[in-house]
C-alpha cells in the first residue's frame, strides 16, 4: 500500500481520440477516480470528452500545474508521447500512456530514465497483457501446467491496412504492429533476445511498398535461454482480426484462440460455420481495455507493481528496430546484453 | 417516440438483492436515468445500493406515490411481484418485473389485464431474449437462412440445485427453472402449444423428491403447426451452466453453444480441452442483463415495443402448469385456445 | 473359447445389395474366412458379389444344405429376415443378420426362441455399437468416469426421405429409423423403458403423411430407474446425416459427435467453416461395419459374447411398437414386463 | 494410359520393416498386383511378409533380374535407396520410393537423373500429399476459395525423439525430419525459395545435442515471388504427433487440423475436452498411405502423373541443407537456380 490507500485520485487525459474516450471512461469507472481535465488540440473532441465526465478541458502546463492531479494518461498522437512523458514525470505525476513510448529507442529511453528518477509509477498500454484469455493462459504456464515453455508461435494479423498516410507515419510495421507481438513474446516466454531474424513482403498495396514498408513479416527469435519464437503478421487477413498464440511446453501446449461475438453454429449443405473473430482491437480487447486502467489504478492507489513499464517499451522498441535492421540487411541480428 | 422521448427518467427499484443490484447498476448507466428510491424489506440492503446511486431508501407507497417516478423496477421476491405489478400500474408506472409474473395463472393473468387497462409499459425479465448469441440466432431464422423452422432442442442446467427451502418455495421445477425455456420454446419457433408432456426425475438429491418436486425433467411440445420441441433440464449438471439450444429447419440448423471465460486450449497427453461454460447465470448473461435494461429503457422513453410482455410471462406460466400436470398425472395435456 | 477357434470359417451370404456387398467384403477379410455361396433373387447381383470374393451362387435350401457352411450372414430384404433366421439355426448354422429382426414383435419373438433353442450364435446387425466413437464413449462410462448415467439426448437424422416406395413397406419411422435409436438408448443408459412417450409430424412431404407416416419424430422414454431420455429424429436433415448423443451423468457430460470427412477450416469474411459430416450411414458408419463383422467372426471363432442379440432386435422392436402407438393415440405407453 | 493399362502388375518390395508391411500390404490391394518378391537383409522379416502375401524371399539381383517384374517397391534403410534406384531404373522396373531420396544431394541428383534417362515412372513417399485432409485444402486452394496464397505457417512435431543411435545416422533433423515440411511447403504455396533462414535448439535431451544435431527448429522461407512461410518443429510434444498447418490467402486462410481417433467430448468439472491427436504417422497417415499406393499403381497402369517425384524429392533435399547450412552458421541462405 502506498501513501495513497484509500484516496482519490484525479487524473488529465491527454488525447481525447478513439482511444482516448475508452481510456478515460474506464479509469473514471474506478472508485474514487476524478477526470479534471481533458486535453487536446482538437478543442471541439476535448470539450466533448470533459462534458461526458464533468471535466474540464485544459492545455498541458495548465493541467501538469495542477498539483491536485495525480496522474496523466497519455492517449494522444505517438510523436507527442515523450514529451508528455517527461513533462508528466517531472511534474511528478503518474504516468499511464499508450504504446508505443516513442519510435526512437533514444527517447525512449530517456522517458525510461526519467520517470525512473521521478519515482513515479508509469505504465505502457500493452493491452494484450490485460486480456483474459491471454492472462489466463500466461497464469497457468506459470502454473507449471506445460513445463518449462519451449517455443512460442504467434499470429498476429489485421483485418485491413490503415491508410497509406497512417502507414507513412507510423514507424513501419514492426514498430507500429509488431510491438505488442514483441511485448508479448518477452511476457509469454519470460526471457530476452538472443538473436532476431526477420523478413517481410508486400503482398496486398503495392502504395505501401512505395512508402517504404511491407505488409506480412515472418519474424523469428532466439532466446538466451535457447528458446524459440516465430510471430507472422499480415496487415490484410481477409477474414478479419486475428491475434492467437501457442506456447510449447515440455509438458504439454496451450494455445490462445481468437474471441468471437456469439457462439452461433450455423450447418447448412456446404458447411458448418461460426462467427468470425470480433471486429479489430476495440472489439477484441474491450474486457482488456477496462482491465487495464483498474491495473494502473491499482498501481496509483494501492501501489500493486506494474505488469507494462516503460522499460518493457523499451526492450519491444529495441526488438522492432532489431527486426527492421534484419529486414533491410537480410541478416540474422544479434541482440545486446 | 412517445411523448416522453428526449426526457428523463426517475426509477423506483423494488428489491435490493443480487439481482435487484444488477438491474438498478443496468438502468442507472442509461443516458437520463436517475434512480430515485431503493424499496426493499432489507433496510441495510437497500441503503447500500441506494447510496450507491444516490437514491433514497422509499416504502411502496411513498415510492409509488411520487408523480415523478416513471418507472418501477421489481426485482423483489416472487411473491411481491404480482402486488407490485398492480400497484404500479394503477399508479401508471412504467414497470419492469423480474421474471415469474407470478406462481399462480389467475393473479398473472390479472397483472396482463391491469397493465393492459392503465396502458403502461411492461416488460418481465425473460433475460435471455436479450443475449447476444440468442439474438442474432434469433435473427438468422428470421432472415430465412434455415427456411422453416421444423424441431427446437432444449438444453438447460443448472450447475447445482438450490437449497431445499429455495425449492419448497419455488413453485416446482416447472415454474422455476423451465419458466425460462418456455418462453424460449415460443420465442424461438414463434408458435404456440397444442399439446405438452413433462415426465420427470429426482436423480441427485432425495429431500428433493421429499419437498414433492423432481430435479430432471424431460418435456416435449407439440405445436398448433405440427413443429417439435424437446426440453431437458437438470438442476445439477457437474460440470456446470449449461445453456444451448438448437433449431432445425428445412434448410439447415442453428445451434447456441455454451459461453466460455476464456479461449485457452489446452493440449496434455490426456486430451485436448477448453473451459467450462460460465459458471452460472450471472456470469453467462451479462451482457444480456446489460441489454435488457437499455431496452426497457428505449421501451420507456422511445416507446419501442416490448419484447417481453407479461402475456408472454402468463403463456409460459400456463405452459409450466401443463407441463407440471403432465407430469403429475403421467398424460399428455392439451393446451386451451 | 469354442470348439471352432483356429478353424476356418465358410460362410453364406443372403443378398448381394448394397449392404450385403459390404458385411460380405468385412467377413471375407477375416482370418480363415472363405465366403462359399451368394444367394439373391437377383441372379445378376448374386454373381457378381460373388465373382468378387470367389464363391457360388446358391439357392437357400442348397447353401444351408451344405453342412460345410458354418455361418449365415442375412442382408436381404427385411421381410425374409425371419424366415432366413429360423431355417439358418433349424440348420445349425450361427446367424449374423442385418436389422431388424422383423417388424412383428411375434416373428422376432420367435426368432429368439429359435435361436436360443438350437445354440447357435446370433447376432443383430446394430453397427453402431461397434463404433469407435460410441464405443469409446461407452467404455468411458463404464469406466465411472461421469459417475452415474441419468440423461441421454440422442439426435438421429437422415439427410433426405427415402423414396414414398421404401417408406409404405418400412412398417413406419418408429420401426424403420428410431429402432437403431433404441438400441442405443438401452446400451448407452443400461436400463429398460418403464414409458415411453412419441409424438410426431409430416413436415417435409406430403406424401409421407399420405402413406400413413411422420416424418419428424420427439420421443421420450422414462426408464425403471427413473432415468430419461429424450430422442429427436428428421427424416430430412438438409446438412446431411447427423448422429450425436450426449449422455448427462452425476459427475459429468459425455457426447459423441458426428465424424467429418476432412480436418479443413476455412475463414473467410463470412464465417469459420468446417465440413459437414460424413454423407450418410455407409460413410459415417465404415469403420463400424468393419468393427461388426470382426466381432461375429470373434463370436464364432473364440466365442466372445455377442453385443447385439436377437433378443435386443426385440426389445428395440419393442420400444418401436410402443412408441408408435404413443404417436397414433397421443398418450403415454407404459411398458411391460 | 500407357500401354500397361489393363495389365497385371508384378511387384518387388525391397525392406520388410514396419512401412515395408504397409506398403506392401496397400500396393496388393490393388486390382492386378501380385507381390512376387521381398528382399530384405531380415531375412526372417522377408519371409514372413512374403508369406503373408503369397510372395517369394529374393535378393536384389535375383528380383530385378526377372524380367516379369514391373516396380520395386523401395522402403529399406534410407543408405540403400540411391543404389536400389539406380539399379532399378537401369533395369526398367517402375520405382516407388520411401523418402529421403539420398542423404546427399549429389546422390539424389544421380536418381533424378538416372530415372529421367531411363523413362520409369518413379515416385517419393511423401505421404502427406496423399492425405484427405491435406488434398482437399489443396484442392481448394487452386480452386481459388483464398485468393492469392501469401503465408504459410507448419506446425510439425513429434510425440518423441528416435533413439539417440537413430539420430545419429539420421542426417540431421532437416533432412530426416523436416524434410516432409519442405515438400508441403513447395506443394502449398507452389512456389520455390529464394531464401532460407533455420535456427533451432536443443531442448529435450542433451544427448541430441551431443550428436550434433538439434530437436526443435524454426525455419522461415521466402519464395521467388516473395511468398513467406514458417515452419516450427519439435521432436518431442508431450500431447503426441501434431501436424498442421495453415495457409493465409488474398481471400482468407485454409487450416489442416490434426485427426482424432474418435468424436468424444467429455465435460467435467475442470474443462471440457476432446481426444489428443491420433497417436503417431502410422495411425495419422493410414488413408494417406492407402491412397499413396494407389496413386502409384496408377500411374504404373494409368500412366497418370505423379505428384511426388524424384525431383521432388531432390528439392526438398536441397532446402534441409540449406536449412542446416543457416543453422550452423547463423546466416541467411540464398538458394541457387
């Protein structure tokens, strides 16, 4: 428990966006939480959030100046996140912010440092670890009920590419798609990097080659430990949204399936069928989202650890630009530490 | 859009048990809902969840008796309900009531006549209706994709029997637990019985059979179109809530599978499994609830019509009846009208 | 074991039709089986069956005149089944027929007595107890594994009517589909009928109904221990045959599911699909056939128990008869016994 | 058809082992085939097998001597298949051949070669192309049910190592084991690689490490038309022999799933679960095997071509080295050609 057991806590939300709205109302969902201000530089959509929760909007030095604000939660645009991040932890508040930290690993770090130093809990938006299925699972690997985990394949594959200009900005695939499959390949196997290999094609825009990126990347890791991961992606899976994983034990294997909206089955002459994954990430992971912003407030409130830092931002940043550098050379890279 | 479109609307919640917390929590999140008064013999139980919404703890008379309340939400116990029902209605309440109407035909029929009479709005919480897989199941037959529907098969357990008080008082298996796959049965095949035989069993627990009532039943209808339907119900299956149903049709079938937690599958040197259903009602139609209310609530406000009438509360009650003489008497009953 | 173990065996096979091709290409495997004699009113049929297997074409009173024969398989049409089975034991020859016994309690009744009479084995051509999954499935409540067995739900359905010919000379669904049904129901739940109710309708074609018979049946049987079961059968299924049961017990479920030619899965935008299951009973049950016949000729041979009687073709006809009048009369029929 | 359609087919089978037996046993099935001979080093094994089919012990010489006989059945230890091709091709005998071709490349270029210049038909054991659930997901591939094939991820492990002394001789487990991933890889996605990347541990057994060799791989492909495939394998899954794999399409994704021995599913307290998977290649391929065999003896009889050829066979040679070649130096390989 930390000093702040039993309090309230009153939080600025940076971002007022898709993400933003989920984000703002699951935390104001929480006991004893006050949204205060609401930021950003599309008035209209920060007016919109603070009248949903009886906040008020604010720019940041009016809301990081506010010594009654306990905590920032970061949701706007990737380029902004450092800043905010720095503002944040030297204005000593606590810090949840979206994935991914930055898109250099410099920043990065230097926000991993920073809020180090500040002393504050600061938290990363790798939803993934918050999602049901997937905690469960990682629970009962270390259960024990597989063994020791042995290697991990995963699937990670979006429904549709996001516009050519979204694609232009976003870092390139690893960084921009792949992090989450990177936190996620150091979580389920709880170990680091030994070596990356990646390669990648073009398959489905051929705009998005010109913007000097791909589309489908089959990426393979070695573990210190000798362990393996395979993670394939595709930004255009025609059937939907498509995020499972399996982990080979010495004992046994556990796999985590896609989730779908209703448990209709459907047999007629050709076949029997099922619903298709849900939709994108809002749809599949809404139970990970509400779960996540209790985590963080627990983190604030009852000082429980935090499941993402900023240094596993971090480590998923250095094994994207360690993937990339792979692509382009057509190398095997090895990892430092 | 009635005349009540656009505006607000005040709520006396009747019965601050588990499910009365439900409810109240369901309704309370509809955009312009306040609930106003919390009733329930419990004082300490309705305290608590009135100050959990900022309402006041009110008796029926003084609830009823403010003009302002638009709506009663009866989630007391089944014995109130038929009292509450009329009073509500001749105070012009809007009325939400948990399902059954009532254990007796003749009062049920009384409270269909009486909302009928005072022209408000009434809906019985057949939950079910509202879940998202019975839903969209629902609206596949609708959309033709099975042609007509022909056999309906009912699968419906309870994961473990309720105490034997709970059961003397519950107005037998008939009227408590198939109450919800009668409904079922006429919602699903949109027909309406000719003929019903109910044989039965005390299979897991002989002060059952001691209160006079079984723990196992098998039912099947005949209806006015010649269409079939099977129910088998259990009060204890071990391996827990188990709620499927399938529909053949002349063109295919559809089925509504269980709901699981999470989707993890696991693969040892025994076998290959995957979790249990949800473990009881709660759990298994929490989204359901959730969309009940926002539908009463359009119902109120937007004047939708109701799903859920009290005559489809007094139809399934006269179903348990016959089903129960079936049962008794070891014939086939046929159904009036 | 009996006298004949490590003996050959020579056998006679009575009709060269589709199902008779099959019992005699499964026998002719056998270890020390030499299929001897065809005999069918079609001299074309009989000849090529056995060309195929190097046998003669024979009449009745030749082959079972011949003391060298050791074994009568009967896969002609049901009407000769009883005549076929009296004078195959009057001869001493052991007696594998195809189901059912007769479509009059009286025949099959002494057809039992005639058998038991003249020591032979006989054995009852109910393929789905030799099933890979229905047997497993058995050994496993056997084994304890759901405790004790208190509900079974059997779903039997034929992907489309046989022609309006077939149908006038079947002596009706309850005799000439449900009565593999009730075997099943009595192997699965060990245990006899004390009632059975049967209700029914013509809903695919009208001239079923104009020959006297349903076409959709819901059937329900109590047994002596009070145990349920509930049977739902379709003459037309449009998804093709589907043969499940699931067997409720008081420490679990068990079902057996249909069997599908291929383990393919197709996402597509529309759905999760999978096969539909194996076209219909020579598919579905191929390994069953296979398994019957070696299990006759392990009666024969080593004198293992036979698990399908000529005394379990009368009580499956049995239950038939008492279902159909529970149908006719629209009541419930108790049994004897 | 060629000029031996209608003919009878003698056949020699060299190796008496346990696939020898199955061979030789699916080969004797068809219409026309006599064994006439089996060679074996064993000569107990030879005998017993020739016994069981009516056939003579022989060696090489004395078998591929007589001109009667039409095809040498190969399916001896992989060290004598190149000379028992060699001298069978020189001998005009139509050649059906266990994989691997040759341990060497070099070798197996030789048998190309020598069945090229010889005109025999001669065809790989790569059973997997012959499998139900394997060919029908083909067939809908190029029936276009997906689109554009761009991704291909193979699952494919063992139960458990081979003794250590097997592992030895094995040539490694690219080329003993992986070398069937490699021809589903080139018979999927129709396409051949442009590069290859392997690395893999040793994560059961230290004893295969000191052999040299590894029991768990991860291979990436990418094709000439920059198609990506994964390939994961294990030596030892706990849960038994796991073969899938599935391939993502423009249009969607085709999954081939692993077979089950039977249709149970069993719903206890702790899960609801399904068989594991059948027990190892002898029991998961037996359709495949029968259907090999047949497709052999028509392409002998028929002429029909053959789906995995000697060439075939050398490519996927040739990717297990290079796959070994990326392990052992930790680089990308670019393939020739």
């Amino acid at each position: 428990m930390t000093e702040n057991a039993g309090k309230t806590l009153d939080a600025a939300v940076f971002g007022a966006g898709r993400i933003g709205r989920i984000h703002a109302a699951n935390l104001a969902r929480q006991q004893g939480v006050r949204l205060k201000y609401v930021i950003d530089v599309n008035r209209e959509a920060a007016a919109a959030l603070a009248a949903q929760h009886g906040a008020q909007v604010a720019d940041i030095d009016g809301a990081l100046g506010d010594a009654s604000i306990g905590a920032s939660v970061i949701c706007s645009s990737t380029d902004t996140h450092s800043e905010l991040i720095l503002k944040s932890a030297a204005a000593g508040k606590h810090i949840f912010c979206e994935k991914p930290v930055d898109l250099t690993v410099e920043r990065a770090r230097a926000c991993a440092e920073a809020v180090e130093r500040a002393g504050v809990i600061a938290m990363i938006g790798f939803q993934r670890r918050y999602d049901p299925t997937f905690t469960a699972l990682k629970a009962r690997i270390e259960a024990g009920e597989i063994g020791t985990p042995e290697m991990l394949v995963v699937t990670s594959r979006d429904p549709g590419a996001p516009p050519i200009d979204y694609i232009r900005h976003s870092g390139g695939i690893f960084k921009d798609m792949l992090i989450h499959d990177f936190d996620i390949f150091r979580w389920i196997l709880d170990d680091e990097a030994d070596t990356v290999h990646a390669t990648g094609s073009c398959l489905s825009d051929p705009a998005i080659a010109e913007a000097g990126d791909i589309d489908s990347t089959a990426v393979t890791i070695r573990t210190k430990r000798g362990r393996l991961c395979q993670i394939n992606t595709a930004r255009r899976a025609a059937y939907g949204y498509d995020q499972r994983f399996e982990i080979l034990g010495s004992n046994g294997m556990l796999q985590a399936g896609n989730v779908r909206p209703t448990e209709v089955v459907a047999w007629s002459k050709q076949a029997v069928s099922r619903d298709v994954p849900e939709a994108f990430f809002l749809e599949r992971y809404r139970a990970a989202y509400a779960s996540e912003m209790a985590h963080f407030h627990d983190a604030v409130i009852h000082g429980t650890p935090v499941r993402t830092t900023v240094a596993d931002g971090l480590k998923a940043l250095e094994l994207a630009e360690a993937a990339a550098l792979s692509w382009r050379e057509g190398c095997v890279v090895k990892l430092g530490g």
